[in-house]
C-alpha cells in the first residue's frame, strides 16, 4: 500500500523568537524516531511509505504558512494519492495535525487517517468522538498494531481482532483490548533513516530504551508507556550508532530515554560496550538527580557522554513530596558540582505553577534556578505547568481547567489563529495541555512571565550573582519588581504571550537593572560594566555562530595596500570602564570582587566565538583603535591615514604607518579580522550593515 506518515510540527519557543506565522517559527525537526520505525517495518512487509514534514516544505517555501497552510499541506497529501494517511501526534501540535486531516478527509473521503502517538493514544476516544475525519488511533506502540491495520485495510477488514486500536464501527466508536507492549526492543530492525531527507546537523537520536517507572503526578509519560523501564542492549546500540556513522558521518548523538539511568548495572554494561567497541562518539541523556553515582558518571564519560538533561521540577521540598518526584533537594549543588568537575554540560528542568504551590514554594524554585546559573549549567528552562492528559494531575484535577491563552513554553505553537483557539476551546480533554488548574495560594497572573525569567536568568548570570552577593534583593524580588516596572514604566503587561517574545524580553530585562542603578537602588561598583558584559555576550551568543577554535587563523606575512580588513564573522569589540576579564573571573570564582585601581581602569576587549566556548581577549587602546576602523569599508591605505594623525604626536609618519601596518597584519593573522584584497583602483564593494553583535561593540 502507498503510505504517507506525517511528521509533527516542531515550533519555534516564543522563548527563542516573536510569534508569527512564519517559516522561521517552524523548528528543524530532528529524525522523527517513531515513524522512520514504523516505515521501516512497514517497508519489509512492501509498503510504500513516505514520511512528510511539513515544518521542512514550509521553510523550503513548497507550501505556504498562515491562512493557507493547512489546505495546502493536505493538497500535497492527496495529490500524492496515498491509499492512507498516518498522522503522528504531540500535545502541543495535535491541533494542527487534526486540522491537516480534516482538509484531506475533505479533499479524499475514502482515504482512510490513521492517528498514533501521545496524544491521540491518551485521547482516543474523545478524538473518535468529537473529529468525524479521524478513522483509526493506534494507540501506545504501534509496531505490531499498524501492519495489522494495514492488513484488514487491504482486504480483511478484521478491525476489532486487532489489539490496540481504536476505531469507528459505523456510528460507534470502539476501544480493542491493550495491546502488551514491546518486551524485546532489539527484535526489531535498526530504523533506516533514509526516510529522513533532509541533512541534518546536530546530534543525532537513537532510542536507547523506553518508559520510565517513576509516578511523578504532572507527567504523562508514564501512561504511554506504562512505566514500563526498558533498554536496548549494549551490542545493539553499538550497531546502531555504526550504521549512523558509516552511513551519515555522525559523530554525536543524543540518546532517546525519559530516564536513562534507572538501571545503573545495565548503564555499566552499555558503557563498557561502547568503551570496547572504540567508537569515540560524543552522546547525551537523561537522568535523575538521584540516578547518577560517581561510579556510572565515571564510565558515562569514558564512554563519551558529555552532556546531562536532569529534571529537578521544583526548588520546594514540600512540593517535591506533594507531586511525587520525591528529590531530595540538598543533593542539587554537590551533584552539579560533581557533574562539572567531570566535564559534563548541565541542563537543569524547573516546572513553575503547581496547585498547592505557596509563593515562598515559588522562591525557593526561583533560588534553585539561580542556584544553577551560578554554578554555571548550560542550560536552565523554567515551564509553567499544564494539567497534561495521561498524568495525574489530569484525572485529579478534571472539571476545574482553565484556559486564558497564555502559553507555557511546553506548548508554544506558532500556528495559534483564532480558528486553532476555537477548536483548542472546544475540548478541554483533548487539548488540557493548553489549559492550566488555578493554584490555590497565587494568583494565575503572577506566573505570567516567570517563564520568561527563568530562561533569561541564565543570560546574566554574572549581574544576577553580583547582585545577589551585594543587595538584599532575592529572585523573586527581581522578578516581581520587574513585572512592575514594566507595567507602570512601559505599559507591558505580560498577562497574555501574544506576540512578545524574548527577542523583546532580554533588552528589557537589561534596562530595568540599568534603572535600579540609575535610581541608586543598586549602587555597587563595576555593576554597569558587568551588566553590559552580560548583554553583550547575551546577544553574541544569539546572533553569532561557531567557528573552530583554529578558523581564520593563518601566516600573514604583509598585507597589500588595497587589503580590505573587516571584523571577523564570530568577532565583536567592547570596551569597559573596569577590567572586565579579570572581574568575570574572579566573579567565576564564586568570589566578591574589591575595588581596586588594578580593577577600576578602563580595558577593552575582543569577544571570539569558538566550538570550545566565548573567547575573551584584551586589547590595548591602539588595536581597539584600528578594529574600530575594520568596517569593510576602508583598506589598508585609508586605515592609516585616519590613524596617522593620533600617532604622530609620538611617533614619526612612517613609524606610525610600519606600527599600523604590522598591527593589521597580527589581527589578520589571529583570525579577529578577515581580509579582502581589492585591485588597485578597484571599488570597494557595499556591505550590508553590520550585525546587532558588531554594534553593541560600537
């Protein structure tokens, strides 16, 4: 049978960008593990299968986004005459696959749309019920339940033998018997990621294992897969990660499993396998706080995991009880600390909007956030939290939702007009994941933007320890008084997401704290150039790429007269009135810095991006001088006439020229500028303005 299995749409967070329906909004979306699974299982039974993603065709511009984007995407579909549509499902997309479907049942009536994943599988019923275009919910894992569907679809029409599945019989619907889930993950075929066209740069995933067998009650993931802990063998992950790099160069990977560490005896095999196997790979996981010993941490790393995503939820211990995650708390600094001695990235998960949550709950989460960023994790996120279909917290708290449009980051869909709004307020059991249960001890409002704050946390990490370390000002203080500052001072309110994002969110977070220095709330020394450090290394971050830690770099012996110096790709000049670098690091070090003469003069410095991190480089007055000239709109010859008159007073011309001269040619040779050579006589060609990052140096 001619098969199309859709993949979901990936958003970009209003945490990364503004809101608008864009083909920039559409995030590139890894290989979706689950269908290239599936196509491959159905392939060896001969099937034609094609995977779609529409995320990809809208970036290319083969379909349109906005108004159009959902009967174009079916109009790909049909005309591809599938003899079925599979549809895979998320709770924060589910909306637009169902409205996908629709279009196509209107466009193809007798092509059957076969829905599986999450959502539709916690949802099925209700799904069948509401949505007449929908045919078929196959529900937790479909490697078995989906050839047979396609089976009784090519003739038998045997759909109640088949174990899970959901289906309409005439005006009913019907809910088969469970289907047991998978016991042996090794028994089937390594997937064939040829299904995914596109190239993909990043890590790569490969499913290491399933469920995870923890009851923590805001999770719905447990349903799926019953809390069921499941690993693929060593030998097997080993063949996996081969084919990846025999087939596509992959030399990185990203290891699927909710909770990889459960079962430390067969992690250690894993690793020992994958130590033996000499496949020097890079790979990440995810872990518990709780998960993790020296011992597994110390073959991890040998093996070659250097990353860790840890889900801590809540920085309250009360809570922690309360919605069964059951962390203990005084283990977060130490094991973090643990985690950095070894070498490993640090990503930290905080959920913020429990229903029993107490607002002194809310500040001790936002100190643990803090708490991360200080010790320097690479990543923090902060999510409000939603009453997600399948956990707990759902059945506990049905009939009591509510919805007010403001979006959690968990659920940040691009794609939200008023017709996804309509039909998200149609079902609030179908759609809980964008509604929220009101706490009973802080008011719903407050939690807008503390999302927001969180996420932006990690951006001034050294203003925010300074801070920190010399005012009574806690977290929550800082947030709250800049709720209100943006409210009296702006007319922001963030009670709604709309269209603001944190492309809007950083600068005004910036400026506040300009505010409490200007109105001497803060009025401690190097806090402006530390701040300002933060902003711009905030913004290089966002707008510049990588580089190796070599590019650019080469022999420049001498540069001609017509060479065209411009400011590296990865390369912004600031200036400061303290010694900067030495304050970082001493702020790095978890120390107070004092005032001193030594610290308090004005420095100026170069800021590289590099794969191994943010390079910091001093510069003396005279380079900050010439780099200010490396515009790309001045060569050699011009350079030196603007500068020769500076240094006259002290050298002679041709002095001046030799210094000048050799100084462009050492920056050359740093790779901190680059070089274009223009004929004599020739134009100067137009350049584009330079980048936010070159300007904030400016």
């Amino acid at each position: 049978m001619k098969s199309i299995l859709v993949n979901n749409l990936a958003f970009s967070s209003r945490l990364d960008i503004d809101l608008s329906p864009s083909p920039s909004t559409l995030r590139v979306n890894t290989p979706p593990l689950g269908l290239l699974t599936l196509a491959t299982i159905l392939t060896t039974k001969g099937h034609d299968v094609t995977i779609v993603d529409f995320g990809d065709l809208a970036r290319a511009g083969a379909i349109p986004t906005g108004a159009d984007f959902y009967p174009e995407a079916a109009r790909h579909i049909v005309e591809a005459q599938p003899d079925w549509v599979g549809f895979s499902s998320r709770c924060d997309s589910y909306h637009c696959m169902l409205r996908i479907a629709k279009e196509v049942k209107s466009l193809s009536p007798h092509t059957p749309t076969v829905f599986g994943g999450p959502q539709a599988t916690v949802t099925d019923l209700e799904s069948l019920t509401l949505f007449p275009f929908v045919d078929f919910i196959t529900c937790n894992e479909a490697e078995e339940t989906l050839p047979e569907l396609l089976e009784a679809l090519g003739g038998t029409g045997d759909f109640a033998s088949i174990l899970g599945l959901t289906w309409r019989k005439g005006d009913k619907v019907e809910r088969n018997a469970k289907r047991p889930l998978i016991r042996d993950l090794n028994a089937y075929p390594i997937s064939n990621y040829d299904f995914y066209t596109r190239d993909f740069e990043g890590r790569w995933p490969i499913e290491v294992g399933r469920g995870c067998p923890f009851g923590c009650t805001f999770c719905s993931t447990n349903v799926y897969f019953d809390r069921s802990y499941r690993l693929k063998s060593g030998p097997r992950l080993v063949e996996e990660i081969r084919y990846l790099m025999d087939n596509f160069g992959a030399r990185e990977f990203h290891f699927v499993h909710d909770m990889f560490t459960v079962d430390k005896k067969r992690v250690l095999q894993i690793c020992k396998d994958l130590v033996e196997a000499r496949l020097d790979v890079a790979w990440d996981c995810s872990a518990r706080l709780d998960c993790i010993n020296d011992e597994v941490l110390t073959a991890m790393r040998q093996a070659g995991c250097d990353a860790i995503y840890m889900g801590i939820e809540t920085g309250s211990q009360s809570i922690q009880k309360i919605v069964k995650k059951n962390l203990k708390l005084d283990i977060l600094e130490p094991k973090i600390r643990t985690l950095n001695e070894m070498g490993y990235g640090v990503t930290t998960s905080f959920i913020a909007g429990f229903e029993d949550e107490t607002l002194d709950d809310v500040s001790d989460t936002l100190d643990s956030i803090v708490k991360c960023v200080l010790l320097d994790v690479s990543l923090v996120q902060l999510h409000l939290c939603a009453p997600l279909r399948g956990a707990a917290s759902y059945t506990m708290n049905k009939g009591s939702f509510e919805y007010d449009g403001y979006l959690s980051d968990q659920v940040d869909p691009i794609f939200f007009s008023e017709e996804d709004q309509d039909l998200i307020k149609s079902s609030e059991e179908v759609f809980s994941a964008f509604y929220y249960v009101r706490p009973k001890h802080v008011p719903r409002e407050f939690y807008h933007g503390l999302d927001f704050f969180g996420y932006a946390s990690l951006n001034f990490r050294h203003t925010l320890y300074y801070i920190l370390k010399t005012s009574p000002l806690t977290p929550l203080d800082l947030f709250t008084g800049l709720k209100d500052w943006l409210a009296k001072s702006k007319g922001i309110s963030l009670t709604v997401s709309g269209s603001f994002g944190m492309t809007e969110f950083y600068p005004l977070c910036a400026e506040y704290i300009r505010h409490l220095i200007e109105s001497d709330v803060l009025t401690y020394p190097y806090l402006r150039d530390i701040l300002e450090f933060n902003v711009a290394l905030t913004y290089f971050r966002r707008t510049a790429g990588s580089q190796p830690d070599n590019a650019g770099e080469g022999i420049v012996l001498e540069l001609p007269e017509s060479a065209v110096p411009t400011l590296g790709p990865n390369v912004v000049v600031q200036s400061y009135n303290s010694d900067i670098s030495r304050l970082i690091q001493i702020l790095n070090e978890g120390l107070e810095p004092e005032i001193s003469p030594t610290i308090s003069q004005r420095t100026h410095i170069v800021l590289r991006s590099r794969i191994s991190g943010v390079e910091i480089i001093k510069i003396s007055a005279f380079f900050k001088a010439i780099l200010s000239l490396c515009d790309g709109s001045r060569n050699l010859r011009d350079i030196r006439a603007v500068l020769r008159n500076r240094l006259a007073k002290n050298w002679e011309d041709e002095k001046a020229e030799e210094l000048i001269s050799k100084a462009v040619a050492q920056l050359a040779q740093g790779g901190i500028i680059s070089v274009q050579s223009v004929s004599p006589g020739g134009v100067i060609p137009d350049r584009e303005s330079r980048s936010s990052a070159m300007r904030a140096g400016d």
